[in-house]
C-alpha cells in the first residue's frame, strides 16, 4: 500500500525544524510549523527565521501564509506526516539528555493526529528512545492492536 505525502507537521521549530520546513516547503510539500515560543512563532509568521542557516530566508519569505504555515498547534485536518523535531537538551549534571520536549511531543501529536499518521522522530536522541519514550504514548493514546 502507497500513501502519497501532501501535508507535513513539523513539531519544533530550532534549526532542524526550521531547515527541514524550508526544504518540504520548497519541494512543494505544505508544511505546518508548530512551536511553543510565541516569539519565535511572530518572528517565522513574517518570514523571518530567528536562524540563521544560508538559503533559509529567502524559502521563508517566498513560502510562508502559502505552502509554510506557522503556529502553536497542527491544524485540525489531519496532515500525512508528523516529524518531531524538539530540543533534546544535555542535563549539565548527569550529561544525559533530558527527553521531555520529546515525551510531550509525541503526547502532543498522540492527541492531534489520527492513528494513520506517520511519525518520524528526527530530534537526537540515545538509541532506543523512540522504542521507550515515543511508541508507549502513541501505543496508549492509538491502541496497541496497530501493526508497529
């Protein structure tokens, strides 16, 4: 079974996020940006990354209000692609990496997103992470008779 891909969530918009939005959106992908920084989200919404990253700009002021559209949440119609794309910030202590943006993420797209959804985690994170913190929310949220 083929699934064509249209409509692509990116949940994070750092400089992954930001990069990999401007290059679906310039393949001609519509592409919704989610953020919880309102400063940032004002800054994308102008066609201004906060990020510098060369080419990036100029993708946003073409593309924005047409095929990038920035904001808190995912838009109520379902997209096709969720890509998770939060910061996985190092605890200073313990030099582990701190997954909470990543477990509300995947909480978050659980509770927006259709069970058919694909789900890509592009943020890094430790091997098995995704298996551990992202499959149990979407398991418990879409129920565990899905094919995983």
């Amino acid at each position: 079974m083929t699934h064509e891909f249209h409509r692509i969530g990116v949940v994070g918009m750092g400089y992954v996020g930001l990069t990999l939005t401007a290059a679906l959106a310039r393949k001609g992908f519509t592409v919704y940006g989610v953020d919880t920084q309102t400063a940032v989200l004002d800054s994308l919404a102008k066609g201004q990354p906060h990020i510098y990253e060369p080419g990036v700009a100029e993708v946003f002021a073409e593309h924005v209000g047409r095929n990038i559209l920035v904001g808190p949440d995912l838009p109520d119609e379902p997209v096709d692609a969720a890509i998770v794309c939060v910061s996985t910030p190092t605890d200073e202590a313990t030099r582990r990496p701190n997954l909470k943006n990543l477990a509300a993420a995947a909480e978050y797209i659980a509770e927006r997103c259709d069970p058919d959804v694909l789900v890509v985690v592009r943020s890094t994170v430790p091997v098995g992470t995704s298996r551990a913190i992202v499959l149990p929310v979407l398991r418990d949220r879409w129920g565990s008779s899905r094919t995983w």
